[in-house]
C-alpha cells in the first residue's frame, strides 16, 4: 500500500543498464491497478455524506489516500513511458526485427506498438523517399571492402553490372551495399 | 527540473521522513504499525516517504524533523573529510533531496551546508575523473551521489574522447620527404 509496490516497479527498471529493459512485469502491474482500487473504495467511505469544507480527520484521511492514488498513477505511467522510449530505441539500434530474447520481454501491447512505430517510420521514409536508418555514424569512407556470403547473382549497379558470386570480393558505394548487408548475403571486409 | 516522468526523482521522493503530525486522519492506519484504531492520532510521529510528507507539510498537516543525513554528526564528518563521506551507499539522493527538503523546514543552514560539502568533494572528483579509465572502477565512485556520479561520468567519457581524437589517423597523405641535394664542399 501507499506506493511501495509502485516504487518497487520503478526500482527493476532503474537497476537495468542504458538502452535495455527487465521483462514485463504483469504481476506487480495488476497489483498496483488493485491497490488503487482499494484506495479509492477507502477515499469513497471516508467522503460519502460528509462536508466537504471542515477539515476534520476524515478529510486528512481521504486525503491521503487521493495522493496515493495519484503517486500510484505517476509511477505506472512513469514505467510505461520510460519502456515505451527503449522500445523506439530498438528500432533505430537493432532494426525491423527483433531477436528472440528481446521479443520475449516485452507483453502483447508492447509488441503492437513496436510495429506501429515501425510502421510509422516506414511510411515517413517512403514520402522522403530516404532511408533514414543507414549511417547512423557519419562513415569515414564513401566505399567499403564487401565479401559476398550468398549467391546473388548479376546486379546493375549504377552504370555497370558487377557479378555478385559467392565468396567474391568487391570494393563498392556503401549505399549499394548496405540493402544486402543487412539482409546478411553481405559482409563487409575488415582487414 | 525533473519532468513528471523522471524516474530518478520519482524513487528520491520514495526517501522515508520522520514527521509529526498536527492533526488526525482516519482511515488511514497502515501508515502507523503501532496504532490499534484504523487512524492516525493527532502528535503521532511516524515515517512517511517523502512525497506524502511534502503534501501533507503544505497543507500544514505535519511537520517535517530533519534527517539525519543533514544533522549534527554529518556536519561534523563533512567538516573532517568531504571527500571521504560516503553518499553512494548511505543517501544516493542527497542534493536533490536536501534541495526539495530545505523550504519545507526552517533550516536555512541546510542549503549552505549542501553547498559546502559538493564544493568540497568536487576537487577531488575532478582529479579522478579525469586520470581514471574506462573500464577500472576507483573505489571511490562508490562513495558518490547519484547527481555526482552522472557528472563524473561526463568528464571520464569525455576524457576518453580527447584522448582518441589526440591519436587519431587523421587519414593525410603522406608526403615523401624530400632531401636537399647536399653539394658537398670538396675543398
């Protein structure tokens, strides 16, 4: 009662590291939801019938329960946003899907609204017709060292076709490269 | 000033206060352990988390005694050695909530006092943010604050910075010297 618990939710998911998230904790959700219910049928006993202008032990009383009620919201909506924040932060850092152990942290709503905002961005990028989500870091170089992974065949890259064929080595435009290197039929080549 | 959704100041206002209170208040019996009755009885002391108390104190309900981490014996081990208090384990919200607790009481020393103690840990910060590296954790980033670790934090990333942009491949070309044709002087 009187926030503890809440608080208790806020504290899982401070200790958590910059850009990660503990699972979704439905549990301790629902009773902080249950927790105010008692306190609004609390606040509800203490009001009924009696005047709203003396300011007797009854009005101290119900008072603190409405502040309970209202801390109690601040922290659920506190956790909300803050897990809403790291969800947009993976579509920026991780990408369009997400691994496995991400997926399973996150409850149903949570997941919708990864793919609105996917969506959202989507949809942003095709009226600029710009990929927003290459380049994150300014490259030093305007061209990369690739090596093929997969067979992908002829591809007409500008003004001339190059023969992607596994296990080649190209020097290419890093906006060329960059589609097949994330869907994997790429790697760039370090030396 | 923190935003409405600001978790860090949302678990400082979960500190617990000692406060007395002015008036009852029924229905209310869990905050006190020690009460029969389902209600809180006028001149009961009991422990609040701060956010209740702040309301309560403005509405004059309660009044708020001062904690321990701004009384006499913290004073005294300040006056002995700032540097050497530790704040990370014992009031990780210090300054913030020194700063939210001043107007409430009528101490007018405690925000001198808040002052006097980070001038006087701040040299020492200073120093070993900027020599500490980035994966070594000195002792004494224990001993901070919440607010003292953010910026000390702030000078070791940007100390690292610095440091790779001095040796950094600035990617130039390199020139092939070229020598002076020496005439040598044979007489």
């Amino acid at each position: 009662m009187y926030a503890r618990r809440a608080a208790q939710l806020l504290q899982e998911l401070s200790s958590c590291e910059e850009g990660q998230l503990p699972p979704y904790n439905g549990d301790k959700f629902d009773q902080v939801i249950r927790e105010c219910e008692e306190h609004s049928r609390q606040f509800q006993s203490l009001i009924r019938d009696k005047d709203i202008e003396t300011k007797n032990e009854d009005h101290y009383g119900s008072f603190i329960h409405h502040l309970s009620i209202i801390r109690n919201k601040r922290c659920l909506m506190a956790y909300m946003y803050k897990r809403a924040e790291v969800i947009q932060s993976y579509r920026w850092n991780v990408g369009r899907v997400l691994p496995r152990e991400i997926q399973d942290k996150l409850n149903f709503s949570e997941q919708e609204y990864f793919k609105d905002y996917c969506g959202v961005i989507d949809s942003y990028m095709k009226d600029l017709d710009l990929d927003l989500t290459v380049d994150m870091v300014p490259p030093k170089d305007p061209y990369i060292r690739v090596r093929v992974l997969s067979e992908i065949g002829e591809v007409s890259l500008g003004d001339h076709a190059v023969s992607l064929t596994k296990d080649s080595f190209h020097f290419l435009r890093r906006t060329d490269a960059e589609p097949f290197i994330s869907q994997g039929l790429m790697e760039e080549f370090v030396e | 000033m923190p935003g409405y959704y600001d978790i860090s100041d949302i678990l400082m206002e979960d500190e617990a206060v000692s406060v007395a209170f002015h008036v009852g208040a029924n229905g209310v019996g869990l905050l006190d352990p020690g009460t029969e009755t389902n209600s809180v009885e006028k001149g009961a002391k009991i422990d609040l988390p701060f956010w209740l108390a702040h309301e309560l104190c403005r509405r004059r309900a309660v009044s708020i005694t001062i904690p321990s981490c701004f009384g006499q014996k913290m004073k005294k081990d300040v006056q002995a050695d700032a540097a050497c208090v530790d704040l990370g384990t014992r009031y990780p919200y210090f300054y913030e909530f020194g700063c939210k607790l001043f107007p409430l009481v009528g101490d007018k020393s405690i925000g001198l006092f808040l002052r006097h103690t980070f001038a006087n840990r701040y040299k020492e910060m200073l120093s070993k943010s900027h020599t500490a590296s980035l994966n070594a954790i000195p002792k004494f980033v224990l001993r901070l604050s919440k607010e003292e670790y953010q910026l000390f934090e702030a000078a070791r990333s940007s100390m690292v910075e610095f440091k790779k942009w001095r040796v950094r491949d600035l990617g130039l070309m390199k020139t092939t010297i070229v020598g002076h044709k020496r005439k040598t002087d044979l007489h």
